[in-house]
C-alpha cells in the first residue's frame, strides 16, 4: 500500500497549522501555504506523505552524516532504552553510554582536547562556553576579561548566548539581543564582501579585524574569539586561504582563547574529523552537535582543551552549570553507534578522498552556468552564487532572497533538498552518498538552475 493512504496529508496540514509552531518560521505564510509531512528516510532519500521523493542534499539539517534510516543506530537505542533511559550525572553519579562517549571524543579530537561538557544541542553548547569562559578567566582571577569576539553572519544557535554570538541581524532585531559583552567583527566573505582586494587580501584584511577589535577593546578584556571553521547557516563561507593562519597568528600573539564552534564542520564534513584540522587550528574550546549523532537523538558537546581543564579542575570553585539532560545515556548510546559507523565505514577518509574530490569536481563544474556567479566546496559541504549579471560579482539581484527562494522550489519540485541562503544555493549532503546519487545530485541541479534561468530570463531579471 503505498504510504499517500498511510498518512491522510490535508488532515495532517491542517492540525500542524492549528498546533504546531514552526522554528525559524513565518507562521502566517507557512498557514496559508502548508508544510511537506516528511515520513520516511534511508540513506540520502526523504519521502513525503504523498509519496514523492527528494534526495536529501542538507543531510537533515547538516546533520545526518551516516545517512537516515541506519538500523545500528536504532538498535543501540534501543538496547540502552530497556537497560537505562535516562539517568542524571548531577550528584556524584555517572553512565557508562556518556562515561564511553566522552573518552571516545577525547581519542578523535586533536590530541590536547581530552575532556567533554555534554549539553543537549549546538545551541546550549555554545551557551555552555560563553559560561565557561568567563568561568575559565574568573578562576584566573580576571573575571573583567570577559567580553567574547565573534562575527558578523555567523550562526551560533538560537537560545540567548547562541543568538548573542551569531552576526544574524534579524535576529539581533528580536529580544533585545546581543546580549552585554558580545563584540562582532566582519566576516570572511569575498564573494560578498571583498570589494577590489583579491581573495588573499581580503582573508589578511578579514582577520586582522580580530586583531584590531582586541586591540581597542584592550586585551585584558577579551576572553574568546568564536568562529565557525566553514560558517554553515550563514551561507557556506569558506575562508580564503589566507584566514585562518593569520588568525591562528592573532590568538597565538594575544592570551585569549579560541573556541571553534564545529557544530556543522566536526565529525567528517571537512573530510577530517573536525574542521579546525582541516585548517591546522588549536582550538581552546570545540562546540559540538549536529554529526555527533547524526540527529538520531539531540545532543552536544563542549570540547576542552588540557589548558582550559587543567583551570577549572584544579583551581576552581564549583561551576555553576549543567542541563538535566547533560551526558544522556540513550543519545550517548545514539552518539556512539554513530561514530562506529563513521568509522567502520572510514567516511571520513571517504570525503578526503573518494566521494568529496568526486563530488566538488562536479559541483565546482556548475560555476560555468551562466546564473552563477562563484560555486564553491569543501569536502561535502558547498554553496552556488546566483547573479544577475556574470562575470559581474559585485551586482545583485534586487528583493535579496527571491531569487534563492524561487530556485529553491524548483529544486524540491525536482526532488532535490537544497537550502538558499539569500540569493546562494546550499548543499551539505550525507557523507554516505554515492557516486550515482552524487551524479543524480548534481543532475536534478542543473535542472533547477536551467528552470530558474529560465524564469527569471521571462521576467527580465537576467538578460
Ligand atoms: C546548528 C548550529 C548551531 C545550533 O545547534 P542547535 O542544535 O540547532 O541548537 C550552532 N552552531 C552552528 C555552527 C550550527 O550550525
């Protein structure tokens, strides 16, 4: 029977406008349009409630790394469920499922990281280390260097903190937000943002903004620097080459601490295990999420560095700070069924060198398409520049985001989940795609980039 009779969709619309209220969501226009009731995945495939299917290039939500569906996982679950669902590790207690997890995180992360604060998700993470850094340099006895560097577009979560350090300015609009003691600095943007300089240039001008903020705030203020090592939700903004080093140089220079938040990047996306290797940073501070269970089950995590443990271990007072469900044991069994299948299927090693080089040949390949102004990737995680006027990168589509949005619906039309971010397309599949879904992938793009040229050629947006 096929599943369209299983799940009664006009029935399902109606109740989840009547109930439901949608994240990040205008909630009047999605009433008035109606949600995809998503029923089934398997591997990169989705399917809706009336039986279409899309291939499922976000991976969730930048997320599901081993692919939907994987029984392993399930198993595990369900094997923890019957024997301990849930159990707290405030008082004196501990779980063997977060016990084994956190000395795995501690043998995959770059060697000087070896302990593990367990939250529930990216957003907590990073609310966790706003806590924590300031707790870091109180116990230091500098409890005034507490203000935390981060950047415009970045995307940090959605609690307090989290909205806080991201650069998203609607956000900022909502709330009453940042929150005291958040400073931004530009972001690394080229495409965007980079005027005349070459891309080189703009990565040394970029990152010397770090610089220069710690400089006027004075140093002795200061007490992290956050960034993403790709920004994900901010549109896929890879570095130039030149960034990284010279911010690597900066926190070298200055005593503040690094935090990298790789809530997308870590756990294979770069095609290492986390993306601060990928670009040779030592961060003080690791948020994870996300690919740390491959969203079977919520969870995160702040990584620490021996530095910052050493610290709070042994010099300070009690740290006021902890969630319920910190080290759950049921997604600590989810987390660790997901990176066995990480590695027994070397996915890792598999983006660095199988499926990525496969892929980015042609994704990179899409930029000759005459709506696109810059195609860009690393490892399996890209972005498409849509202009108006090739090879012209400086001028943009008028109503910014119309045009993403419309060739984002072309893309689900031809069953493919690309996200747009503004007026660029997004793509961050599972890492275990393969080499025909890859080719189908980038088949059911084309269509879309065809179809909007097309529409947009009509309506005389593109000449
Ligand atoms: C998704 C994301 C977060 C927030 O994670 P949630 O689990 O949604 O709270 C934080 N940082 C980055 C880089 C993210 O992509």
């Amino acid at each position: 029977m096929p599943s369209s009779n299983l799940y009664p969709t006009a029935e399902l619309r109606a109740a989840d406008s009547r109930h439901y209220l949608h994240p990040f969501t205008d909630f009047k226009a999605l009433a008035a349009e109606g949600a995809r009731v998503i029923v089934r995945g398997e591997g990169v495939w989705l399917e809706d409630s009336d039986g279409n299917r899309y291939l499922d290039g976000m991976a969730g939500l930048w997320c599901s790394n081993v692919g939907h569906g994987r029984r392993e996982i399930a198993d595990a679950v369900y094997e923890q469920m019957k024997e301990l669902a849930f159990y707290n590790s405030f008082f004196k207690t501990t779980n063997a499922p977060a016990i084994r997890l956190a000395e795995k995180l501690a043998e995959l992360a770059p060697a000087h990281l070896n302990h593990v604060f367990f939250c529930g998700s990216g957003s907590e993470a990073n609310d966790t280390v706003v806590r924590l850094v300031r707790h870091y340099w109180a116990t230091l006895g500098k409890p005034g260097k507490d203000i935390i560097i981060a950047r415009h577009n970045a995307y940090h979560g959605s609690t307090m903190a989290g909205a806080s350090l991201g650069g998203m300015k609607p956000m900022h609009s909502q709330g009453g937000l940042p929150i005291p003691g958040i400073e931004h600095i530009p972001q690394p943007y080229w495409f965007g943002e980079g005027g005349d300089l070459s891309p080189a240039e703009f990565g040394l001008w970029a990152a010397r903004q770090l610089e220069a903020k710690i400089e006027a705030l004075g140093e002795n203020r200061v007490a992290a620097f956050i960034a993403e090592p790709i920004q994900g939700a901010g549109g896929v903004i890879i570095p130039p080459e030149t960034y990284w080093p010279e911010i690597k140089r900066i926190c070298g220079k200055h005593d503040i601490l690094f935090v990298a938040d790789e809530v997308i990047c870590g756990f294979g996306r770069t095609g290492r295990w986390f993306g601060s290797e990928y670009y040779g940073m030592e961060p003080d501070l690791m948020s994870i999420a996300k690919g740390l269970t491959s969203g079977y089950l919520p969870m995160g995590g702040v990584m620490v560095a021996d530095r910052v443990a050493d610290v709070v271990i042994g010099m300070g007072e009690e740290f006021y700070h902890g969630y319920t469900y910190s080290g759950h044991p049921t997604c600590a069994a989810a987390a660790l069924a997901n990176l066995k299948i990480i590695q027994e299927e070397h996915l890792v090693e598999r983006v660095a060198n199988d499926i990525g080089p496969y892929f980015q040949k042609q994704w990179l390949a899409l930029g000759d398409h005459p709506l696109v102004g810059e195609a860009r990737m690393v490892g399996l995680i890209g972005a498409l520049e849509l202009v108006p006027n090739k090879p012209s990168r400086h001028e943009k589509f008028a109503n910014t985001g119309d045009v993403g949005t419309l060739c984002r619906d072309f893309s689900f039309n031809n069953g493919l989940v690309m996200r747009a971010t503004r007026d660029s397309m997004i793509i961050s599949p599972p890492l275990v795609i393969s080499h025909a879904e890859a080719d189908e992938l980038i088949k059911r793009a084309t269509l879309t980039l065809d179809q909007t040229y097309m529409a947009l050629k009509k309506d005389g947006r593109v000449k």
